[in-house]
C-alpha cells in the first residue's frame, strides 16, 4: 500500500513539475483512490442503451442517473482547465494561424509544457492519464482554435490511440512517453487515394522479408493530419495472411511505423478551407522496413484496431463543438447587447433572440449528449459507446455548423468579415461533418448496427407471423391494442420514476417516441428484411429518430440531476429540456410516420427520382425559365 | 324581326348555290370588288409583313418574262383543260431546281395577275414540287405560297357565312399547306398566323389548323431524348465522334481518334489514302477487357449501321462470347469489410434470415439474357481488316492485355457493297439496307482471320 502510494506520489510530482506545482501538496491518497477507481475493469458489463432502444425497450439504468465525477476527479480538473483556458486566451493567435497555415513553435511548445499532448496517456508513461470525461472537459478549449484541437485529435485520439489500446507493453514502454512530452508526434494513416469509402481497396501494401523479421511497406497514404511532422504513424497496411483453411489472404494489419524507419516522404501540405493550420498531407512509404515486433495487435487484425481507435474517439466532438460555441454566444450576445438599430437593440428583436435561444438549446443537448457518452464509457467494464459515439458526433457537428452559422448571422455583414472570429469558426467546424467516418456513414452505421440487433432478436417472431401462426398474430395484435388504449410507459415518471416531475411532460413524450420507435423498426424489418441495407432514405429517418431520442435522453437525465442537487440556473435546463423535448417529439413523430407503409409524408421515391435524372445527365436538367419553343 | 329573317333565309339560298358549285356572283361580286379594288388596303397589308423578294427575281428581267409567258400560257390552257400547274415548275426551274428559282416562279404567278386566277391550283402544285426543290422544310417558302392567297376576299363578314363553309375550297387548299408544313415537321410562325388571318379570318379551318399545330407542335419538340441535329457535322471524323457517344451512351467514356483521314502521294506517284479511325471506350469497358481470359478470342464484328435521320453510318465492335457460368469468378470481399458492426465504412449488408416483404417488393421479373462483353466499338473510314487491326493495335496502348487474346475478324461485306446471291443466314438486314451493287467484288463477303 505504501509502496503504491509511493509511487503514485512520484508519478503526480512528475507531472507537477510543468505546471501544477500546488498539486504536489494534496497529493497522494485520494487520487490513488480515485486512480484505481478509474481503471478497475470487470468485462461482465456489456452497454446496450442505443442498440437496445431498437427494440422498443429503454435501459434506464444505463443512462439514469447522469454520470458525474468525483469531487477530486473535479478539482483535479478544474486545476487543469484553468491554466489551458489561460494559455488559449493568451498565447494562441488564432487569427495568425488562420492566415499564415501553420502553428508557430512556440505556441507548439507551449500545448506541450501543458501536457496536452498526452491527455489519456496513462501517467506511468508521462502522460496526464485522465478519463474520457475529463478529456472531453479539455476538448472544450482546445476547440477554440481548430487547428489545434485537430493537430491534438490527430496525434491522440487516432494517432497513438492504437498503441494505447491494443499495444504490447513493450510498445507502449518505447513509444508512449515521448508521444506523452510531445517530443515526437503521431499521425493516423489509414486513408488512401482509391480508398475513400471502400477498405477493400487499400493498397499499401506490406510484405514479409526473407528472414521474417521486417515488413517491407509500399504505397501512399492521403490526407494525413499531422503528415509531415509526425514522427510516429499508425499504419494500416494490406499483409498476406494465411488462414484456418491455408488459403491465403489479404488482411489488414496496423503497424507502428517511425520516421527514422526511412523511405517515408510526406508530400506538399494541403491548401484547406478551414483547420488551416493543421498539417495534412500525402505521406508515401518507399520499402519502409518495419520491424515485426511494431504490429499492432495480431497480423490481420489491423480493421478491428482501427475500428477500435474510430469508434472510440468520436465522442470528443459534442465537447468540442459546445466550446466553440458557447465562445460564440458570449461574443455574438455582447454585440447584440450592444449594437442599436431603429433605437432598439438588437437583442431585443424576436429573430435574433430565437438565434441565441437555438444556441443555447444545441450546446445544452451537445454537452449533454458528450457527457453521457463520456461518462457510460468510463464506467467499470467493456465499453461499447461505439453507437452512442456516432450519434454524439452526427448530431454535435451537424449542430456546431448551424449555430457558428446563427451566430455569425447576427453580426450580417460584420460576421462575414476576418475582422471577426465567426467566419473562421464556420471554416473550421465545416470539417466536422467530414472527418472520422462522415455523418452520411456514421448514420448508416448507426442505423443498421441497431437493425441487425433488433433483427437477431425479432427474426424468429416475424417468420412465425409471416408463416401465419394464429398464436404470435394474436399476441401481437393484443400489444398493439394495448399500446393504442394505453400510453407506453417505461417507469421513467411516476413512483420510482428516474425523471423529475416538473419534467414529465417531456419524459412521456420520450417514452411515446421510444415505444413507437421500436415498433416502427419492428415494421421495417417485416417490410424490408435484409435488404433494408439498400434503403438509405429510410434508413437515415431510423437514424435521426435514434440521434433525438438518444439526445432526449441525455437532456432527460442531465436536467433531472441538475434539479435534483440544486445546480446553478437548473431551472433554465428544466426550460431548455422541456423546449428541445417537445421540437424533437414532433420530429420524431413526423419522421416516424414517414417510415409507415403508405405513408403520404414519405417522399422518398420521388427524391430518388429526381437525383436518378440529374445523375443520368451529371447537370441540372430543366430548361432555362428564358427558353422558347416557337 | 321579319327583315333579319329574310336577310338569313337570302344567305341560305347564296350558300346552298355556293355548295352546288354556281357562285352567284352578282351577290357577291359587289362586296368582293369594293375589298379588293381600293390598293390602299392591300399595301398596307403588304407593308406590315416583312417581305423577301430575292435579288434575282428583280434583276433577272427576260428569265422572269419567259416564266410570266409560261404562267400565261398555263392559265390560258386551263380555261379549256383541267391541266394544273405542274408543269410550269418543272419548265421554269430546268435544271437548278433550287429556292430562289421556287420563289421566282410564284413570284411571278403573283405579280402576273392581280385576280390571281387559278391560284388554289397553283399552291397545289407548288405543294408538291416543294421536295423536289428543297424547300419542304422552309417556313419562309410556306409563308410565300399562302401569300399567293387573295388578302381579305375570304373572310366572313357575317354570323351566316361564319356558320358555314366559307370558300370551302380555298379554305381546304389553306389547309393543305398547313398539313403539309406539319407532315415535314415546319413549325409555322408569326407571320404564317398574320397571313392565315388576313385571308381567311379569325375563326376559319386554317386558323383552327393552325391553333391545334401551334398546340401540339411545341409539346412534341423535346420529346426525343436523343435528339440528332438537323445539320449533321460534314467531317467524318467529327461524325464518327458524334455517333460513337450517341451509341455508347456512357458519360465516362472516352473517344480516342487513332488516325486521321489523310492522302499522301509515294514517290512513284500512287496515291495513299488513310481512312479515318474513331474509337471509344468507356473505363468500365476497360476494366472488363483487362479480366478477360486471354485463352478465349475476342471478336471484331461489323459494320453494324446506325441511321442519322437520312444518313446512315456503320460501326465496329470489339465483343466477346458471354463467359459460360461455370468459369465465372465472384470476387471475394474480406466479409470483415462490410458486415455490421462495423463504422469505418458504412455496413453494406445486414445478417438477417429475412427477406422483403411481399407487399413491398416493387422489383419486376426481368429475365435477363446474358450477353458477351462489348469493350469498345469505332468508326473507320473503311471496313478492312487491315484498318480495324490498325485500331486494335491503338487499343492495346491501353489494354496490353489484348496483345496475348487472340482477335478473330467477323466481318460483314462493307456498307457499300450489296451480294447479289443471298448465300446464307448471316444477317439478311445487312443486305436489305444497301443499295448500290458493286460488280467486282474486291472483298470477300466474309473476311475471318485471326490476328495474333
């Protein structure tokens, strides 16, 4: 015991030393506590809130209560945040970055001395160790400059995520502690040329040397962030792999791939319209010889380590996204508190007070949503976010571009102007929508993960009643009756309910969308089976409904705890809950009738029907209004 | 009351003669002379049309005497025979039969008499010479001929007339021009409407003629999807580049002209010509070819025709036989890569024992038939095999493939070639749709050879 605290004592003087000298004084015994806390993992727990709500059913447990931290884990935090929140204040020129395209050394160095370079690198490599939630809080205001938040991304939550996750401890003893200091900087290379959506199609390719030691690897890699100055790149490579029936293969595997191995060039970087600062680039592998202890994971298993990384990692955008805007509103709320026109000022017009009410209302779901996910993903046991992560992402940065968009709007032609910050911000969070699996693919991810769960589950169901078994066609009628006669109840109100009263409204409204979620899906897998891959429209409606209940739930559960423990302003969570509630329950439900059969809202052949004309021809084909025929 | 009766029952009788075929002139006559002889009316209608006379009719003083004596003679003639003006035309034009000549000739027949006698026969005649001299699809040409039409004389003046056929034959002719402008595709114009209406008013046969063309002409303009110019490119290089993407119908694919038309003349003084060749070949194509099996021969095959409204060109294409379903290879996706689960790439397939509803499965039962792969077709300016080995060898610059697959050459006789004996089954068409019989048959009707 002593001995632990010992070193957990040295570990926190290490890290003190940058910055946090005051630290060193509480020191030891609660972050000993709370460290271990952090880490026990028992694999018993498997998460199932979103996948589950496929089913028309809600885990409330796995959402009710809103995770909190720990006070020390706060305190801790807070320590942390003030001295970032200083240095982004103070010391980074954002502006300049924009403009020149590059982020100047000292501001490098800077991030670096913070040990931002290694937010959940665990400490015994000198890194600052933190939780997911924790790393989210830092996201926040490293958001505020693009550039950095995407250079930070690229180097630790993708870059040096797959050592963390799936390396050997020999790897993570030679790599991670440089990676932690900042001294050397990651990069994720997974992208290539003729590999956009398609992983079929990677060609870098990887070939054992004669004496077996080395990989040999060749190819090129696109749009690598960090691409010319990482000194340390995950790699993923196509290896030929022999498997149970010794027919080989080409699998892909991930490696770690240093500079120094040689035969690595990294192109031109690319001229961006926003994270102009950040560093992407081609990076080509000329017979870089890799040796084979630096395989991460298994041969072959280098989809899954990639996944891993991805689905993980998303989550981080509702945090980054809220900063950015949160930022926004207090400088857009200053000029609108300010400026005058018509001897009134603007902020007492009803159009530019609904832009700040949509403000407000997305970064409040945002954050909430980010949160939620962080704290499931910390929780003791195997996370699997990997839904919850997608749905956070879709709908934080679907939602940062409309309210960096509200915002610059409120200051017209100003905004518009590099005067200003907004246009910048607007450049910067268009990215958002793109990068780490694009919000098209994360829908369809989304989507149909939650239909083969439901669909493993109600297959057996749906052939008896096709087949015409009287007896499931009755019960199944007699729940439908029942749901019709009686609202759907998941115990989320009332006696024993999780959701306080002064929002039950809304909780009802969840419950409602939930039960008819459920057997909508029900309906469309009747319908579709397994050729629902080939639905897209419906499938991104099934995905929309999933990210508003899944966002309901979030601003549920955070408002109830805010209530319950008496936050600050809780009562404007309660008014921001209830407003965002009832919009996504009339969406919900229009969307959920879209997906019926014979449904008259749903306009999808139609849709179809105009993009297969204009794609036929590649142009817009209607005749210009001018033009005559006789 | 009574006088408005009688004044109808009057009409009647004049139209009941009118239908019996004996006008009674000297009813009529007075109404119609007061329109016609004041000129004022008459320019001033003139004036408002932009008029065309051709430079060669007002110069060209003695040609233009000889057509009036034959107009002359014409009508003199019919006052004792049922001869119709056919004749003038083809007397008056000789041997250019052109526009200029065609406008003459009416010009003339309107400036010889200012009745216009017999001029419903001339425009009948002149209906059917339009082919002959070209003019079928000129609007103006139409315009001129219904400008032959005495102005103003057949328009109803009162509710009687308006309710019965008036000047049934005129209107009728009036008609007939339209139909024909319709039959050739002439969309009438503005000063056709200004011309119907002043000679046969608002609500006439013509004028309802006209409205229904006017209604649907417009509607059916852009109805082909495929529409082919009415001037087709001159070049045939340009022609061929035309035809082949009107053929291939693929946005992707790519023309490649691999020789140029050209003559050259040797030292010895003999003249080399080099056809032109024109290839296309889409990336899809491409990328079959290069999967093809090089045990297996690919095909040169043609001419095939193609009809560009009335020309007609011919085509090559490179095919092969529809791959037997025994040696077909499915490729093999690492199922890691798109089953569920999975976010990296979308999941492009969901494991479910469940399959589409009854109720919405909107698929049809196509059957399809397999057919070979074509993998890329051209245009030579001729048919030989030593021309289109010329554009295999072009191909293979980008598909090496096609260096190791033998090419086997199944060529027809060439398109300007007709065999006189019918020998066999292959394609009866291809012998239907030539015309000309070329006697010495330099080329053997089926060329089959195997290049290497």
């Amino acid at each position: 015991m002593s001995l632990n605290k010992f070193i957990v004592l040295s570990r926190s003087v290490r890290r003190g030393r940058n910055l946090f000298a005051a630290r060193v004084a509480q020191t030891g015994e609660y972050l000993y506590q709370f460290q271990s806390q952090r880490f026990i993992r028992s694999s018993s727990r498997s998460l199932a809130y979103a996948k589950d709500l496929f089913l028309g059913k809600v885990n409330k447990k796995e959402v009710f209560p809103y995770p909190e931290i720990s006070n020390e884990e706060l305190e801790e935090l807070n320590q942390f945040v003030q001295p970032v929140e200083k240095f982004f204040n103070e010391s980074v020129d954002s502006a300049k970055i924009d403009r020149e395209a590059n982020i100047p050394p000292e501001t490098l160095d800077g991030l670096k001395e913070l040990g931002l370079f290694g937010i959940q690198i665990p400490e015994e490599y000198g890194g600052l160790g933190l939780s997911n939630t924790m790393y989210a809080r830092l996201g926040e205001i490293t958001s505020l400059d693009g550039s950095i938040a995407v250079t930070l991304a690229a180097h630790q939550a993708i870059g040096l995520k797959g050592i963390l996750i799936a390396g050997t401890d020999a790897q993570k003893a030679k790599y991670l502690p440089k990676l932690a200091t900042g001294e050397h900087i990651a990069a994720f290379c997974l992208t290539e040329p003729g590999s956009g959506s398609d992983a079929a199609s990677i060609q870098l390719r990887a070939t054992l040397t004669e004496d077996g030691k080395h990989y040999l690897l060749n190819g090129t890699k696109f749009w690598i962030s960090n691409g010319g100055w990482a000194d340390i790149m995950t790699v993923f490579a196509r290896t030929e792999v022999v498997d149970k029936d010794g027919q080989k293969k080409d699998k892909i595997t991930a490696f770690i791939v240093e500079r120094a191995f040689g035969g690595v060039t990294s192109g031109k970087p690319e001229d961006k319209l926003g994270i102009r600062g950040s560093n992407t680039t081609e990076i080509t592998f000329e017979d870089t010889k890799v040796p084979i202890e630096n395989v991460i994971g298994e041969v072959g298993d280098g989809f899954k380590v990639a996944m891993n990384i991805l689905n993980n990692g998303r989550f981080s955008m509702g945090g980054a996204g809220a900063g950015v805007v949160k930022k926004l509103i207090e400088l857009s709320a200053e000029y609108a508190g300010t400026r005058k026109q018509f001897n009134r000022r603007l902020s007492e017009f009803g159009m530019i007070q609904d832009k700040f009410a949509t403000m407000a209302l997305n970064v409040y779901v945002m954050e909430s949503m980010a949160y939620l996910t962080a704290g499931m993903m910390d929780r003791p046991g195997l996370p699997d976010c990997s839904l919850e992560a997608a749905m956070v992402k879709v709908f934080s940065s679907e939602g940062t571009w409309i309210c960096v968009s509200e915002a610059l709007q409120v200051l017209g032609g100003l905004g518009f102007t590099k005067n200003y910050p907004y246009e910048r911000y607007l450049r910067d969070c268009r990215i958002l929508q793109i990068f780490e699996g694009t919000n098209e693919i994360l829908r369809m991810y989304v989507a149909l993960t939650g239909m083969q769960h439901a669909g493993k589950i109600l297959t057996g169901k749906i052939k008896e009643m096709k087949k015409g078994n009287l007896g499931v066609v009755f019960e199944i009628l007699g729940k439908k009756i029942k749901d019709t006669v009686q609202t759907a109840d998941f115990g989320l109100t009332g006696k024993d309910g999780v959701v306080h009263p002064s929002l039950t409204e809304s909780a009802k409204m969840f419950e409602q969308n939930a039960a008819c979620f459920g057997s909508t899906v029900e309906g469309l897998l009747y319908r579709y089976g397994k050729t629902i891959v080939d639905e897209q429209l419906l499938l991104k409606k099934v995905a929309d409904v999933l990210i508003n209940l899944y966002a309901m739930t979030a601003v549920l559960s955070r408002s109830s705890r805010s209530i319950s423990i008496g936050l600050r302003n809780h009562d404007h969570e309660v008014l921001l809950t209830n407003t965002f509630c009832k919009d996504a329950h009339f969406k919900n439900n229009y969307m959920l009738s879209q997906l019926q059969r014979y449904s008259p809202e749903n306009d999808d052949a139609n849709i179809k029907k105009i993009a297969q004309d204009v794609l036929a021809k590649r142009a817009y084909i209607c005749s210009h209004p001018l033009e005559r025929t006789f | 009351m009574s006088a408005s009766h009688h004044l109808l029952r009057l009409q009647c009788v004049r139209c009941l003669s009118h239908f019996l075929g004996t006008p009674v002139r000297q009813v009529i006559l007075p109404g119609r002379a007061h329109l016609q002889t004041p000129g004022s009316q008459h320019i001033y209608v003139q004036l408002l049309r932009p008029f065309h006379r051709s430079a060669v009719c007002s110069t060209d003083r003695q040609n233009r005497t000889d057509i009036e004596k034959l107009v002359e003679d014409e009508t003199h003639h019919k006052d004792k025979t049922l001869v119709t003006h056919d004749d003038i035309f083809d007397r008056a034009a000789g041997d250019s039969k052109t526009k200029v000549e065609f406008n003459r000739v009416v010009d003339v027949f309107k400036s010889k008499d200012i009745r216009r006698r017999g001029h419903v026969e001339f425009i009948y005649a002149a209906l059917k010479k339009m082919p002959e001299f070209g003019v079928e699809c000129d609007v103006t040409v139409y315009n001129k001929l219904l400008d032959v039409f005495p102005k103003e004389v057949f328009v109803p003046q009162n509710f009687i007339q308006r309710m019965f056929n008036h000047y049934p034959r005129q209107q009728e002719c009036g008609v007939q021009v339209l139909e024909q402008m319709e039959n050739y595709g002439v969309m009438p114009n503005i000063e056709t409407k200004v011309l119907l209406v002043q000679i046969f008013g608002e609500k006439s046969h013509p004028i309802r003629k006209f409205q229904r063309i006017m209604y649907w002409f417009p509607k059916f303009k852009h109805t082909n999807p495929y529409p082919v110019p009415h001037v087709l490119p001159s070049d045939p290089v340009d022609l061929a580049q035309f035809c082949l993407t009107r053929i291939a119908a693929d946005l992707d694919a790519k023309i490649t002209i691999y020789q140029y038309p050209s003559t050259d003349i040797t030292e010895t003084g003999e003249e080399i010509t080099r056809p032109h060749i024109v290839g296309i070949q889409s990336p899809d194509q491409r990328s079959l070819l290069a999967k093809h099996n090089p045990c297996k021969p690919v095909f040169v095959e043609g001419p095939y025709p193609l009809w560009l409204r009335q020309k007609c060109v011919h085509y090559y294409l490179l095919r092969a036989d529809p791959i037997p379903p025994e040696e077909k290879v499915e490729e093999e996706i690492d199922p890691e890569m798109i089953c569920p689960e999975q976010s990296l790439f979308f999941p492009q397939r969901v494991e479910l024992d469940l399959n589409v509803d009854m109720g919405d499965d909107h698929s049809f039962n196509v059957d399809e038939v397999e057919e070979g792969a074509v993998y890329a077709m051209c245009m030579a300016g001729q048919g030989d095999q030593a021309t289109l080995s010329q554009w295999i060898s072009g191909l293979q610059e980008t598909c090496p493939i096609l260096g190791q697959i033998p090419t086997v050459f199944r060529l027809e006789s060439g398109p300007r070639e007709l065999q006189t004996s019918t020998d066999d089954h292959q394609r009866p068409e291809q012998e239907s749709e030539t015309d000309q019989i070329i006697e010495d048959d330099e080329e053997p009707r089926h060329s089959q050879g195997v290049k290497q």
